[in-house]
C-alpha cells in the first residue's frame, strides 16, 4: 500500500466518523425529570406569589415568569457548581400552577439534573441528565404550601 493510499484511507475514516457524529438523534430526555406535585387551598394569585418569594428567598436563578388568568409557570434553577473542579452542573426546577377552582390551587415541581458542555460540532450548552435525588425538589414544595398557608394534599 502506498502512501497517498494510506492518506486516503484516514481522510476517508475521519470524514466517515465525523459525519456520522452529525448524523445521531437527539438524546431523548422525556423521562430525566422527577415530578411531584400537591393542591393547596388558596387562590391561584395567592399560590403564585408565594412561589415567587420562596424561589427568592431560597437564592434560586429565576429564569422565567409567566402568569395567565388560572395558571402560572415558574422556570429557575440552582447556582452552578463543579464536580471535581471540571464539569459545571445545577439542577432546572419547572414550577408549574394551575387552578382548579377559585379557592384551590395544583403546584407541581418538576426537577432536572443539567450539565454544561458541547458535542461534536455543537455550540456549548446545557445538557439535561436523569435526576436521581429530588430531595431538594420536595423541599421547595413543601416550602411552597408552607408559605401559601394553605392546607395541602401530596398528590406525588
């Protein structure tokens, strides 16, 4: 084999695997997130200003509001930390409110582990990962109807 045939070889092998990286699905990360979520007897109004102080007094990143007449959807997310001084993670809360009458309210807590770093030929981003422990995420529930006041049933 000469050695404008072996140079060919390796172009074609790296031009291969380089479009094959292009070419996969995107992860599917439907079943990642742990949700939990309660009804507690308050107005929804009620209901989303108390998951606004709670994510402020608890120092998340708020990262999107929005409010509609019965409903309401929080986004926010944890500080970033480092594992082993490498990989920056934090974790995605999706609150999300819905009134179910006028004097009741259904909070949900939705969490999701993230990472940051790119892929071959993508822009550095964050990445969701399977969450395993969603201590924290009970915690802002319950912290939740604490601050609403409101007697709360766990619907999990």
């Amino acid at each position: 084999m000469t050695s404008r045939t072996g140079v060919a070889w390796i172009c074609l092998i790296g031009v291969l695997i380089a479009v094959g990286g292009c070419a996969r699905a995107a992860r599917d990360t439907t079943a990642f997130a742990i949700t939990d979520s309660a009804t507690v007897d308050v107005p929804p109004m009620t209901a989303w200003q108390a998951t606004r102080d709670v994510l402020r007094d608890q120092g998340f990143d708020i990262y999107t509001r929005d409010r509609r007449q019965d409903r309401g959807v929080f986004v926010a997310f944890t500080k970033m930390k480092r594992s082993l001084f490498f990989v920056p993670h934090r974790t995605k809360y999706t609150v999300a409110l819905e009134g179910l009458s006028a004097n009741q309210t259904r909070v949900t807590v939705e969490s999701i582990d993230q990472v940051y770093g790119s892929t071959l030929l993508t822009y550095p981003a964050w990445h969701d990962r399977k969450t395993t422990d969603n201590a924290q995420g009970k915690a802002l529930l319950e912290a939740i109807e604490a601050e609403a006041g409101g007697t709360g049933s766990e619907q999990g």
